[in-house]
C-alpha cells in the first residue's frame, strides 16, 4: 500500500511505494509511451493517446476519452510538460500542466525516485507547486496512490 506525506508547508505531498520488480523495469513502465498507454489508464478513464520522448529537455504528453471521473467538470484530461532530469533507471522529473486544474497554467513538477530494495524497487513520488492549490493538493493526494497501484500491477505481474 502507497504511503502519501503531506510536506509542512503544503507546496508538495509525496507518495512511496515498494514494487517487487527492478528498477530498469519501473523505469521504462513510467518513461515508454506504449507501456504508460496501458497501464496509466483505465475503463473510467481511457487513453487516448501518450507521447514521451524519454530525454532530458524532452517532453510529454497525454490524453483521454471521456470517462466516469470527473475533475473541476473535466471528464476528457489532458495533460503535458517538460522533462528536466532524466536519469535512468533512477530519476525521471517534469513539469505538469494539467487541463483539470481550476488554473488550467498551473505548472508544478513530479519528480519520481527509484532506489533497489533487495530485488525490487522502492518508489518515491514528489509533487511539487500546490502550497495555494488546496483542492488540487487534496486531488492528487487521493490520486497519487491509486497511481501507484495500477504501475506496481503492471510491472509485477507474470507474462
């Protein structure tokens, strides 16, 4: 189960996980388009599309179709930015812009850490830029775990 943090002065909330599967496998199920277009997704929110050049000064993006999950009244989301560390199979970092935010500019950052535990991975996620996005804060705070757990199935089960 995905632990998440509140930090102190409520700019940032963090997520940790352990995956039973190394860190070069979690790396490319989070950095290769094809892999997040099946796992970051679901029946209540599907893909449209994921784009990810997978380099430092690269960018990202994705969308959906229209599901059950409505956000501030989005219900098709989409979501862009930047990546500004790259470091395989440790660090990935961008920037995220998301259509969901009641500020639809809102630039903050997430930052992903991978560290060997034993065989597997412990996963860490920071999200940075919310100190005066409460509910966004609040949405991300619920969100972030269940992240976590479709990424932990995807990358541990059995083919």
């Amino acid at each position: 189960m995905a632990q998440v943090i509140l930090t102190s002065v409520q700019d940032a909330i963090a997520s940790e996980i352990d995956i039973a599967a190394p860190p070069e496998r979690v790396f490319k199920a989070l950095t290769d388009a094809k892999e997040l277009a099946t796992w970051f997704a679901d029946e209540a929110c599907p893909a449209k599309f994921w784009n990810m050049d997978a380099r430092k000064g690269g960018s990202y993006s994705y969308a959906t179709a229209k599901g059950s999950y409505v956000v501030n009244g989005v219900d098709e989301f989409e979501c862009h930015g930047d990546i500004l560390e790259y470091d395989p199979p440790r660090l990935p970092v961008y920037t995220w812009v998301a259509n969901w935010h009641l500020d639809k500019q809102l630039e903050t950052v997430v930052r992903w850490e991978l560290t060997p535990k034993g065989t597997g991975t412990h996963l860490k996620v920071t999200h940075r830029g919310l100190a005066r996005k409460a509910i966004a804060r609040e949405d991300y705070r619920g969100g972030w775990p269940g992240v976590f757990q479709k990424l932990k199935q995807f990358v541990e089960r059995k083919d």
